[in-house]
C-alpha cells in the first residue's frame, strides 16, 4: 500500500484542515477526535508519512519512533490522565476498522473504559 498524500491527517499536517490542537513538536501533533469515543480522546499523529504502525516501526528511525511515543506520554501528562488512567489505542488494517491510513494513536480516558472489547 502506497501513502495517500491526500488522507486528513497528511491536510491537518500541512494546515489545508484545522483542528484543535493539544500538543505538537517535532515528531508529532496531537488533536481532538471530531468524534469522541470518550470524555477525553485525542489523537497523535506523527509528522512524517507512516500508513500504520507496523509501517512506522519499520521505516521509521529510532530518534523518530521514541520522539513521538515520547509526545504520546506528554500529551497524557498535560492532561493530567496519569490519575485515573487512560487507553492507548492503534488500529492496523481492515480488521481493526482503522479508518485512516496514517498511522495514529487514540488516546482515550475520563471515564471507565471497560473491558478492551465488547462481550
């Protein structure tokens, strides 16, 4: 699969979309999800042009892979979710349902979350 230069995320990073912005730096920008699966969730994306996370783990370099699993960490902290506890959540492919061929990571807290999936 070939990186569409053209998926939402590739336009918020070069600023053809808006969003609201909690966090960005060199490696990563994060955002509020425009559908909220939870009181707090948040999307981080990394700058650089990952379809999916085995994508990123395999093309990107170390500097850039602990860079944006770093601002994954500072995104939790500045909205103090260290507390009560958030998820972490990437999809991989059709059967995962991820619906953006950029890797991303949800973030996800304010509540109890549950078990991982439905019963």
């Amino acid at each position: 699969m070939t990186y569409d230069k053209n998926n939402i995320f590739a336009k918020i990073l070069r600023g053809e979309i808006p969003c609201n912005q909690v966090y960005h730096d060199e490696y990563a920008l994060a955002f509020l999800d425009i559908a909220p699966a939870a009181p707090v969730h948040v999307l981080v994306i990394p700058r650089g042009e990952y379809i999916s996370f085995h994508d990123f783990v395999d093309r990107a370099g170390e500097k850039e892979m602990n860079g944006f699993f770093k601002a994954v960490q500072k995104v939790a902290e500045l909205l103090e979710l260290e507390h009560n506890g958030y998820r972490i959540l990437s999809n991989h492919g059709a059967d995962a349902s991820q619906a953006v061929a950029h890797f991303h990571v949800h973030i996800l807290a304010g509540k109890p979350l549950g078990a991982l999936l439905p019963k």
